[in-house]
C-alpha cells in the first residue's frame, strides 16, 4: 500500500464548480499534514496546512481525519486559475529527519471557461 | 518566507558527466532537503542535507551518487555523478523546521543526452 494515495484524476470542471479532492495515509504516526500546489512545470507551494479541527482559506476548505487516515480539499467557485496538480502531503516525521514528507502522486485539476 | 534560489534552472548533460545544482536561501535555516522528481511522478527525497556533517540519504540514494554539501545554514549543493538518462529529472531543494511545512526552490531540469 502506498503510504499517501490521491484520487486519480483528472478532474475537468466548469468555472463555479465545487470540486473535493481525497487523500489517504498509511502511517498512523503521521504528525502534520499539508496541501501543495503545483503548477505546469513549476515548483510545488504550499496551499495550506490541515488541522484536525478543520480549516478553511477563501474558497478552500481542508479537514482531516485521524481515525480513518483520511484528509480532503474542498474547492469552491472554481477559477480558471485553480487549475494546477494538488499534492496531498505527509509528515511521517521519524528519527532525527522530522522535515521527512511523503507527497501524494498529486490530482490534476482543470476548471474551463 | 523565505527565499530560495536555485541554480542552474536548467541543464542539458552527456552522460557520464556529473553537475552540481546550488541551493541559496536568504537567512538561516534549521533544515534542508534535496527532492528529486521524475517526469509523471511525485517528489521523492533524496536526502537530508545537514550542516557541518554528512548528510542522511534515503532508501535508494548513495553518497556516491549524489554527493551533498551544506558548509552553512544558507547553502547546500547536491552533485549528481556519472550521469545516465535515467538521472532526467527535476531537481529541488527545500527548506524547513520540523513538523512545520517546507518551502521549495523552484527546481533545477535535468537531461542527460
């Protein structure tokens, strides 16, 4: 089992469009856990942490749940501009290595006009 | 935060050769990282890049390799030596704390002919 697994995509929407991405985990240890995004050929940046209480930024709503291993994004009013890969990220922070992430293979967003 | 700058951005290599990719952050940093990424795929660590020592390889990669340096807090090279086609591939280094998410350069493309 792959230790961070993502929908598979892609996901091709319409503007305006609410869009949920899923991620799991396999390490019940896991300590922190984070959305990238990621452009054509760019670097990944961060979009946001996830808490465990849930947390929302803008449009963007992030939630976690420890016990099912289980962590999602919510997009809503999908812009043009959202379209990017989304990267689930993990961090397994074992040993003296505590910056160790474990990146999702990533979903592929595509919002059309 | 804080700013990351990588160089070269990009770099056609014959095989054998080897290249070394330079990481410059703008202040002190208590971590770095080396990532690679190959075409289709998510990020895989290479390493943990630590000041004034050796730095800690992850399953799969050898000193040998990719050699890694990081004299101070601000800078870290990694080499990749003896390249061969199966070395193409986007190269980033990271920056971080534990726990707390880590921030990207934006990557050194890598072909070898």
């Amino acid at each position: 089992r792959k230790e961070v697994e993502q929908d598979p995509g892609p996901f091709n929407v319409p503007e305006g469009a609410t869009v949920a991405f899923n991620c799991t985990y396999s390490n019940s240890a896991s300590q922190s856990f984070f959305w990238y995004r990621q452009d054509c050929r760019k670097e990944p940046k961060l979009l946001m942490s996830v808490y465990s209480s849930g947390n929302e930024d803008g449009r963007f709503t992030a939630q976690l749940n420890r016990a099912s291993q289980y962590i999602s994004l919510l997009i809503r009013d999908s812009k043009l501009s959202d379209s990017a890969t989304y990267l689930c990220v993990v961090n397994i922070g074992y040993g003296g290595s505590q910056g160790n992430l474990i990146f999702g293979k990533g979903t592929k967003l595509s919002v059309k006009p | 935060s804080a700013v990351i700058s990588q160089k070269p951005s990009r770099d056609i290599c014959q095989r054998g050769t080897s290249l070394t990719i330079q990481c410059q952050v703008d202040s002190q940093v208590t971590m770095m990282f080396w990532y690679r990424q190959q075409p289709g795929q998510s990020l895989t660590l290479i390493a943990t890049a630590n000041q004034g020592s050796e730095a800690t390889y992850e399953s799969g990669f050898v000193i040998d390799k990719f050699p890694i340096s990081r004299p101070n807090l601000t800078f870290s090279t990694l080499t990749v030596s003896n390249m061969s086609p199966e070395d193409s591939s986007i190269y980033l280094c990271s920056v971080g704390s534990p726990n707390q998410p880590q921030h990207f350069g934006d990557g050194t493309r890598l072909s070898i002919l």
